[in-house]
C-alpha cells in the first residue's frame, strides 16, 4: 500500500528565502505526482504536475524535483513571500492503483514579514 | 478560468440523516472524484466515477455511500445515514482524462451532530 511523507510538518521562514519542501513515497511504481496548495479552510489548488519519465516542473518561483527510483520529490519556493503562507500537499498516483492520489499529511508554511 | 463548484459550502445534519453533497465539475472534464479530509489528517481518497460507473473506491467508501451523475453537469455524494464520524471536509475534483492534473473544489465542510 502506498504511504506518502512530508517532513517538515511545519516551517517557519522569514520572507525572501529560498525554501525546500520534502516528500517521500514508498512505492516507486507511481505514475506521476502533484503539488497542492491548500489555505486555511479552503479547496487544494493544484500547483504541479510531474509525469513518472519527467525529472522536474517548473511554474514561476515554484520548481518540482522527482526521483521516482529514490521516491522523493522536492518542492523548491524561489524568494518566498507572506502569501505563499500555506500548506503545501504532495499526493502520488499510483500505477496498480487507477486514477486515486495518495496524500501525503503536508507542510504548514508560514513566511514571515 | 473553469472550476469545480461545492454546494453547500457547510452543511450540519443530525447522526442517522441522509445528506447529499453537490458537485459541478469543470465542463469539459470526464472524470470525476471525490475525496475527505478529517479535521487534522490526511485527504483520503474516496471514489472515483468515469463513464457513468465507479471506477474504483476505497475501503472508506462503504455501502452507505453511493455517487451518481443525475443529469450532465452534477455529480453527487450520498450519504445514507450518517455517522459521527463521517465529519470531515469533503472534496470533489475532476480531471479531462484518467491520469491529468485533478481539480479540486472548495470542499463542502459536514458536520454530523
């Protein structure tokens, strides 16, 4: 069974920092993985989407790392900034399990001013 | 931009009362999931729905759950008889294809009583 891994639980930064955000997948046989962000009672917005033969995305600030072999992926966030204060979801989809994610429990950001 | 629309956004109910949770997922989108997150824990995955049929569902989604497409653009989540358990913020997405980037709503917040 898949088990998805997010560490740190939660990170405190002061704004403009170059931060990193972890996760880490058990089964290698996934087919690609996504980044979510999800404010305080709110939806998930999606943020990436990485493909199993990609190595990484990029969205702006934003760039996502995949090592399907080694099951981690980064989130890298460029010159954080105070709205970029949320949690951050990684969730896998798997091959042998159709189109369903595995969530991983996040990372709560928080960029100070 | 297209977005996937929870109705209602909260919804209160007494235990042993049966609620429906509305969706209207983006247009063009095929399929069609829904998801829960339980007040401090991870999204689970609940069920998935393509062609007029679950295409797979979770040890979660038991038989006092049911889903259904009543007409071209709603897509629905039943819950028999709740529990008090069964309190949790519940999340419908959508993607064009099986293995697309999946966007979520903004939840539909259930409180059993």
């Amino acid at each position: 069974k898949q088990e998805v891994t997010q560490i740190p639980a939660a990170l405190s930064v002061p704004e403009g920092e170059n931060l990193v955000l972890n996760c880490s997948f058990t089964d290698s046989a996934i087919y690609n993985l996504q980044w979510f962000r999800q404010d305080p009672g709110k939806g998930l917005t999606s943020l990436l989407l990485i493909q199993s033969s990609q190595r990484e995305q990029t969205s702006g600030r934003l760039n996502a790392s995949l090592d399907k072999s080694s099951g981690r992926s980064t989130l890298y966030i460029a010159a954080s900034q105070p709205g970029d204060s949320a949690t951050y979801l990684c969730a896998v989809s798997s091959n042998n399990a159709g189109n369903m994610l595995t969530f991983g429990g996040g990372t709560r950001l928080m960029v100070k001013p | 931009e297209p977005e996937v629309t929870q109705t209602p956004s909260h919804q209160v109910t007494q235990m042993g009362q049966e609620v429906i949770l509305r969706c209207v997922p983006i247009s063009n989108h095929l399929y069609f999931y829904w998801y829960r997150q339980i007040l401090g824990q991870k999204v689970e995955f609940l069920v998935s729905f393509y062609n007029n049929e679950i295409s797979e569902k979770s040890e979660i989604f038991d038989d006092q759950f049911s889903v259904e497409r009543p007409d071209g653009s709603n897509f629905t989540l039943k819950i028999r008889s709740t529990k008090l358990e069964d309190s949790a913020m519940y999340f419908c997405a959508s993607s064009e294809q099986g293995m697309n980037i999946q966007y979520f709503g903004a939840g539909t917040r259930l409180s059993v009583l």
